[in-house]
C-alpha cells in the first residue's frame, strides 16, 4: 500500500468526491499521497446536468477585474486538487501542510510502478461506466485541451 510513507492511489474508474474525502483524510493523517490517472475519475449525475453546472461556476467572475476573481481549474488534476483542498482546512497550518503533501498526476509519471497503486473499494464505480461523467470529458467541455 505504501513504500517509504508515500501512498499511490488509482483514479481510474472511482468516483472523484468519494476518493478525494479518502485523499484528504489519509494526507491529514500526515501520509504523502500520489494520486494518478486523474483523467479517467468519474463525476455522477446526467452528462449535461454535470457539464453545465461546471461551465456556469465558469461565469463567476469579478467585474472590476477578471484577473482577481476566483480562479476555476479547467485541468483533470487541478480539478480533483481542488475537490481534495475543499476538504482540508486549507486556510490553517495543518491543512496548507497536508496540501503539500499531496500529488495529482494526469496518466501514470515514469517513476511509479503499477503494482504499487491501490484503489478504495467503496469509492469504485457502482453502475456502468458510461452513466457517468469522466473528468477527461468535463476538462474538454470547459476548453482544457490535451
């Protein structure tokens, strides 16, 4: 599961909220996580529904200037980043430092092997895959290119 404290954790067919409340918990703990294949982590709920709630927090803006308003991630990785630091007490000590602690890959790097990555059984995908929303489709319907 684990080699030298750091954990390597699949994306790959898990539902992207029930896996970044297990990532938060673990990097609280004090654990080093890896999570990749963020691309291929699932979002539940209707292909539209998902896509165009996503694309209206994409209007949320600052009028005065754009620049300084918040900043809504288009990436897979960044996304599911972002789900996970939702779950953290980020603006703390204990939870920029469990932040730090985090890594969030798109595909596999070259340094980690396959046998080292595990999954959390019950935030695999229940239903068939095609019920759901990959993050790969989301991040190309918000403008994220390859």
């Amino acid at each position: 599961m684990s080699s030298s404290g750091t954990t390597y954790v699949d994306a790959t067919n898990q539902i992207a909220g029930r896996l970044s409340s297990k990532v938060a918990k673990l990097i609280l703990s004090g654990k080093r996580v890896v999570v990749v294949n963020a691309e291929k982590s699932l979002l539940s709920g209707s292909r539209t529904a998902v896509i165009n709630e996503w694309k209206e927090k994409l209007e949320i803006a600052s009028r005065v200037n754009p620049i300084y308003g918040p900043i809504h991630p288009r990436r897979p990785d960044n996304i599911l980043r972002r789900m996970v630091r939702g779950m953290v007490p980020r603006k703390k000590p204990k939870g920029s430092l469990a932040m730090k602690r985090l890594r969030v890959y798109i595909g596999v790097p070259q340094g980690v092997d396959a046998a080292k990555l595990m999954q959390f059984p019950d935030s695999t995908a229940s239903r068939p895959i095609p019920v759901y929303v990959t993050m790969q489709e989301l991040s190309k319907s918000l403008g994220w290119n390859d």
